[in-house]
C-alpha cells in the first residue's frame, strides 16, 4: 500500500505529504523485545505509513536506535519527526525532566541526529512547559521563547532540522512563534478534551498541521478516556468497530489538517489504528460527538 492510496488520505506537514495516519514510537522502549519492535516499525512503513514521531529521551535513546535498526536507509518518502525539550531520567514519578534552555535542545538534537543516522530531523517539535500537570519548569528552565526558537532557527539554518514545530503551548504562544515558520503543532486533544479547540481552529487557517497527544484520553489517573464514553461505546457497537477506532475517526474528520500518531506495539493494534482511515462517521455521527467533550 502506497501513501498514494491511503485510505485516510494525505496532508501537509510543512514541505512534506504525509498520510494522516502517522505512528508513535514512544512505546517501543526496553520492555519490548528489538525483534518485535523491529517488526512493528517495518509492518507501520508497509501499510503506508510514513511519519513517525520519536524523540531521544524516549527510554534513553533506544526508541530511535529501534527507528535505525529496522528502517535505515530510510525510504524517500519517510518523515521522522522529533521533540526536544526534556530529558530521559530513571529518578522521579515520570522518565523524563525538564530540558529547556538552547543548549540543551541543541544536544537532543545532536543526540536525535546520532541515534537515527541521519544527517537532518525533517521536523522537530520544541516540546514547551506551558500546558499540561505533569512536568513544570523551574529555575534555570524557566526560559524565554524567543531563545528557544532563536536557537532551533540556528539548527535549522546550519540544516540540523528542517523545519520546526511547537508542542504542548496556548493559542498565544503559537501566535508568538509564528513567525519562525512553525509547521506544527502537537498538544493534547481528544474528542473528551477540547480546550485548544481555538488553536486548532488558529492552526487550520494558518495552514499549520495539528498532531494530537493523548487522542484517545490521558492514561494519568482521573484523566478522561475516550473508549469509556458512553456515546463513543454506542458508536462502536452500532458501526461494527472498535471505540478506540471511532475516537480516531473523528479527529481525522473533524478538521482537515490533523495528522495522527498513535502508537501501539501490537501488530493487530497497528492494523486497526489505519484502519481508521477507512470509516466513515456520519454527519449524524459527527453531531453526536461534538457535543460530549470539554472545551
């Protein structure tokens, strides 16, 4: 299957056609064996895929060494996607910290550029601290965006990077970056969680691709999740498909510039999430849908 025939079709993601349904590597870490994750990412490339999301604190690099290992020499046509701004660690509640000033994203992308073999990230995401509970900056990353951008600016003049993006930022900080030429934004969205539905609204008329995180709902305690919607389980049941695949199907419907990434290490999972270019929700559907989340 070529992204030519995908059935969920193409967008832009800067100067790349991409299939709308990308993946995310983020779980194939250390718990999983190299050959099944060897598998997964050559079976995701086969079905048309061709945008990946990674970063290299994710499980200390291995994810992108996985990325090389089954992949390398990339096709053409393969859009790899990073994020900068954190680090891997093994001490605290998450695996990762802060990692906020220039120098530091300019290692990551070092160690991104080293880890997958390539010469330049096609895209990397500055992954800032402005929204979300679970990871917060303090003191000395505590820092200004224009240095942030002004330092992916220089990665990206010296060819490092080819294009930027910005994740986990209100409407306001995207409208800062703007002019840096973003071409992205990932924040977290979901049927249940609306609350950047102004951004994303900003996005499309800007032309800017949106990749939503947490898609189907945070797996933090006490967060929403999508499946266990009443109306989203009735959907499934009533289309004959799975509620995970129905909360996709309507990301991808409700505005023309998403692009997913979701991630799985299950070869039957990975099917059933491009499969979801193939469903199609009902205006009926849609009307139903709309109305159950927060905004």
């Amino acid at each position: 299957m070529t992204i030519s025939t995908h059935a969920g079709g193409t967008a832009r993601l800067g100067t790349h056609t991409v299939a709308r349904i990308g993946y995310g590597a983020m779980q194939l870490d250390a718990s999983l064996s190299t050959e099944d994750a060897v598998a997964v990412l050559r079976q995701t490339v086969e079905l048309g895929v061709n945008h990946i999301d990674t970063a290299s604190f994710y499980a200390g690099g291995e994810v992108n060494r996985r990325i090389r290992q089954a992949l390398a020499p990339y096709r053409d046509d393969l859009v790899i996607v990073s994020k900068v701004g954190a680090a891997h660690t093994t001490t605290g509640p998450l695996p990762l910290a802060p990692a906020q000033r220039p120098a530091e994203l300019r290692a990551a992308v070092e160690d991104d550029l080293a880890q997958l073999g390539l010469d330049r990230i096609p895209v990397v995401n500055l992954r800032r601290l402005d929204l979300g509970r679970n990871l917060g900056a303090a003191g000395d990353q505590i820092v200004d965006l224009d240095d942030q951008l002004a330092e992916m600016i220089t990665l990206r003049d010296e060819g490092k990077i080819g294009a930027i993006g910005i994740s986990s930022v209100p409407l306001e900080v995207v409208q800062r970056a703007l002019p840096a030429g973003i071409v992205c934004v990932q924040n977290a969205y979901s049927v249940l969680d609306r609350t950047q539905e102004a951004t994303l609204d900003f996005c499309v008329a800007e032309g800017i691709a949106w990749v939503p995180y947490f898609p189907l709902g945070s797996a933090f305690p006490g967060a929403a999740k999508v499946t266990e919607h009443t109306e989203v389980q009735s959907l499934a049941a009533e289309l004959a498909v799975s509620a995970a695949q129905v909360g996709l199907a309507w990301l991808l419907a409700h505005a023309p510039n998403t692009l997913l990434i979701p991630g799985t290490r299950s070869s039957a999972h990975l099917q059933d999430n491009v499969d979801v270019g193939s469903i199609a929700l009902s205006a009926d559907a849609m009307a139903r849908l709309d109305v159950i989340g927060d905004r």
